[in-house]
C-alpha cells in the first residue's frame, strides 16, 4: 500500500499515513477535526516508480539476450 502526506488545516499539523488508494482520510489524529485534510503530492514516489520501470526493462532486455543464445545453442546442437 502507498503511503500518502497530509496537512491538516486546522492545526498546522503534517503526518504521513498508509492506506489503499480507495481509502479517503477524513480525520486529523492530532486535533481530531474532520474534512480539514490536505493531501500533499510526494515527487518521490514519481523517482521511484521510474526506478523500478528501468529495472524492468533492464531485465527484458537481459531475458532476450538469453532467449537469443539459447535458440543459437539449439539450432547449432541440430
């Protein structure tokens, strides 16, 4: 599950809370007030999913090249 920020309008008061992307937080656990929410866009969660997208396609890319010598080795053994 992703892990969100929040600020909340009443009291100032910031906190990072995880929870499903369907889930809506509603209550601040400093002050208790309600619908005073904030949701703060986080770019590092951005970096990361890229990350792991290149480490994806470092991987494809990897996996072909062993498919390739694999089908080499096989029409050669024939």
């Amino acid at each position: 599950m992703p892990k969100y920020c929040y600020w909340c309008a009443e009291c100032g008061h910031q906190f990072e809370i995880i929870h499903m992307m369907s889930e809506v937080v509603t209550l601040c656990p400093e002050c208790h007030s309600v619908d005073q929410l904030t949701k703060i866009p986080q770019i590092q969660n951005i970096k990361r999913a890229s990350s792991v997208g290149k480490l994806v396609e470092d991987s494809i890319k990897e996996n072909e090249e062993i498919l390739k010598d694999q089908k080499k080795q096989r029409l050669e053994d024939l």
